[in-house]
C-alpha cells in the first residue's frame, strides 16, 4: 500500500485516525496500531507478513537473552549474524551466485527471490536494536508486542526513516495527541503528498522519457537533462514520503526524526551524506563507521573506512552492480576529501570558493545518481558518456527536447529545484517555529495543495516509492 495510493488517503488512514481518536487509552491504541502496521504491509507484501514477524521475534528471544546472559557478545554477534544472513539470501542470493558460478565454468538460472516490502529497513531496525540491547539492557523490551509495533508501525515500515527503539519505546507510554499536533502533522503529510504526486512525478516523466533514448536522439542537452531531472525526482520522491511518515507519525503523537536536511545545498560529498537519508547515514555511522575504528586511527584509516562504509552502503541499496559503483564513487569522494586531496573547507573559505565547492558536490552527487538510475551498468556509462561526449544535434535530438522538455515540465522542473533549497526559512522565526503570520496561510495552501494532489492522482494515476525497492 502506497502514501499516495487512494484506497490509503480515502479509506486507511481516515478510518485509523478515527477509530484512534474514538480508542481510550495508549494500550489500546497501540493494539489498534500495531494491527494497522500489519494490514498496512499485507497489502504490499502478504507473502513478506510471515518473514517480518519470524526476524522481529527472533530478536526479540535473542534480546531477552543477551538481557539475562553472561555471554552477550557472542549472542549479539549471532543475532547480528542472522539478520545479515536474512537479508542477504533474499537480496543477494542471486546476485551472489550470477557472478560466481559462470567463472567456474557452470551456468546460474537463479531462484527467482522475491525480496519482502522493506526488508532492508525492517532488517536495520533489528539489528540497531539488538546491538543497542547488548550495550545497554534498558534499551531492550521483555514485551514482544513493543517490539512489534516499533518495526511494524506503519509509517516507516516501508521506506523508513530509520528510527532507534530506545527513540521509539518512550512514545508508548507517553504521548499527546492534540488538534494542533494532529493538523501539523497533516499539513506535513500533504506537502509530502505533493512533493511526491506533482514534483516527482513530473520529474519522473522526464527522466524516463531521457533515460528511454537511444542512438543520435540522446545529445548532451537530453543527457544533462535527464541527469538533473533525476536528482529533482529521487530527492523529491524520497523526501517526500519522509514528509509523509513524519506528517502521519504526528497525527499519532509520535516524533520522527528529520530525514532530509536539504542536501543540494553541500559544500562537500561528506556533508551530503550529514543531509540526505539522515536515519541510514547515522546507522552506518553509528553501527559501522565507529566500531571499525571511525576517525580515531589517523586519516589513512579514517579515510578507508569512509570507502568500506559506503561501499557497503551502495550493496544495502540492492543487488546491483550500478548500486555498488554508487557507493564506491561516493567511498571515493569521501575518502579523497578525509585525506585533504580534495580540500573542501580551504576552497570554502571564501563566497567564490563555496560557491566552486557547491558546484562540485551538485555534480559529483549528480553523476552518481545516473548510474544509480540506470538499469545497467552499460546503461549508466551510456548517459554520462553523451553528457560529455554527445555534442552533434540531429533532427531526432531536437524532436525529442521538444517532446520532453516542454514548458509545463520545465516549470515543474523549476519549482522542485526551488523547493529544494530551505527558501521556507523566511516563513520561520529564529526559533524555528512559523511566524505569526505564516500560520494562517500554510494551512490555506495546503488545502489547495490537497486539492491539486488529488487531481494529480486521478489525472496521472500512482507510482511506487523509489525508495520502497529497497
């Protein structure tokens, strides 16, 4: 079941919040959303519902354990162990074997896996929780149903954010829910909703109609296109349903964490990743980066174990090697910049300087993102092969600019770019909060935000997540 789906905006969640409001008390309405995170997932992966429930009660048994045990360690580690293992036969299994096998001579037909909705994130859930367990008791649950409803609750069961059970565990037992919460959430869900429905789905028509090009067609203009168009759409996308999950989480009484800290405004790929898909980048940090030693060990090994990090970190995205050659460029970059070979912060002493050091963030993240969309890797060398080699115009070149680039998508185009940078902030006070007049008039615009999404919907129909892939 999507966000943006109409049996979830016209039925799911207005039933939800009726039924919640209508509920006293927080332990029968965190029965109520526990029920509503597993039928949630059912309708986007009945057949994952089984597999969700067998690794959240391991954990849970392991917790219980690693609570009571001497050995804890070992029991982390095994516990850990089999999450990997988990999520590594229905990910990995048949990328594994496809280049394996042939360089002994044999053939891979494949199993045909089908990875279950949200694997990865319900998987890091367990994990996080398991070792925050082992490095401190409290931060385990002797209820399994806790458990439950920390992986299963329905707004990050799919696509995140990344949230932490000790995070979680406290807005069981205390949270409010109240008029002004329950509209700021809503309000937060429709911009999502719009981000998602109108921005990245016009995004997403260009994108697809430039990466769909073949032969004389793809000039370096349609290639520079689709590159910038695809980095509006999975921001868009992805920022969006965080909007969402935080904006329907609110409606509830709880607190999410930002996932998104605008990201296209980075002076350096470092800083990227402390912006984008924020959860994931502090899991890896916090679960990975550290314990292999982080920046403690001089900038030799700091700088390798930023590389080993996001090479990882591309594998956790799927079993592609267009996903590994991401992560690896962004190891690269990453790495370059700890050893001081790519010196952000002397270039960025200046306004021309961060100015330069904005540039450069924009298409080092911009050219990875290509071979992230791609289908291939022969696909993804293709795209930035005509961005800077595609430099004769034909008929059929200027037949499709025309076709795709037309000026409703371009000011569509110009409002996600918009939106990307924090222009909101003149709308809020030092304090963060929303001035006094600005109060009034983003719930106005909301409404016809709705209003616009709605028709959106009906109009262009409903796309998956990106990020519900993975």
């Amino acid at each position: 079941m999507n966000f943006d789906s109409a049996f979830f905006l016209a039925a799911f969640l207005p039933a939800l919040m009726l039924l919640y409001a209508l509920l006293p008390g927080l332990r029968l309405r965190n029965i109520l959303l526990t029920a509503a995170g597993l039928v949630f997932y059912c309708f986007g992966s009945l057949s994952g519902l089984v597999l969700l429930l067998c690794v959240t009660a391991v954990n849970w048994l392991f917790g219980l354990a690693v609570m009571k045990s001497d050995a804890k360690r070992a029991l982390c580690a095994i516990a850990v162990v089999l999450d990997l293992l988990f999520l590594g036969f229905y990910k990995y299994l048949d990328f594994a074997m496809s280049a394996i096998i042939p360089l002994t001579g044999g053939s891979w037909e494949g199993l045909g896996l089908a990875a279950p909705l949200g694997i990865s994130f319900f998987t890091f859930k367990c994990i996080s929780y398991i070792i925050d367990t082992y490095r401190d008791g409290e931060n385990g649950s002797k209820s399994f149903f806790e458990l439950l409803l920390y992986v299963s609750f329905f707004p990050q069961i799919i696509a995140g954010p990344i949230s932490r059970f000790r995070d979680f565990r406290p807005q069981l037992t205390s949270r409010t829910v109240d008029s002004k919460t329950a509209a700021e959430g809503l309000r937060r869900f429709i911009a999502g909703l719009g981000k998602k429905l109108i921005l990245s789905a016009s995004a997403c028509r260009v994108t697809d109609a430039v990466f769909a090009l073949e032969g004389s067609a793809l000039d370096f203009r349609l290639a520079w296109l689709g590159a910038a168009a695809y980095m509006l759409q999975i921001y868009l996308d992805f920022s969006g349903y965080s909007d969402m999950a935080i904006g329907a989480g609110r409606m509830l009484g709880f607190e999410t964490a930002e996932n998104f800290d605008y990201p296209y405004v980075s002076r350096s790929v470092t800083e990227f990743w402390r912006r984008w898909h924020i959860s994931l980048s502090s899991w890896f940090r916090d679960y990975l980066y550290i314990p292999l030693g982080g920046s403690r060990r001089g900038r030799a090994r700091t700088a390798l174990n930023k590389f080993i990090v996001f090479a990882l970190c591309g594998l956790w995205h799927g079993a592609a090697w267009t996903f590994v050659l991401w992560g690896v460029w962004h190891g690269l970059l990453s790495a370059l910049e700890s050893l001081g070979v790519i010196n952000t912060k002397k270039l960025g002493a200046s306004a021309p300087g961060r100015a330069l050091c904005r540039a450069y963030t924009l298409l080092a993240v911009g050219l990875a993102f290509v071979m992230f969309r791609a289908t291939s890797v022969g696909e993804g060398f293709k795209m930035l092969s005509a961005m800077f080699t595609a430099f004769d115009i034909s008929p059929a070149g200027e037949v499709a600019l025309r076709t795709i680039a037309t000026r409703y998508e371009l000011c569509l185009l110009a409002v996600g770019a918009v939106i990307c940078a924090p222009v909101q902030m003149i709308f809020r006070a030092e304090s963060g909060e929303l001035r006094a007049w600005a109060e009034p008039v983003s719930y106005l615009l909301s409404a016809v935000l709705l209003c616009l999404c709605l028709t959106a919907a009906a109009v262009g129909g409903f796309a998956p997540f990106i990020y519900m892939q993975f």
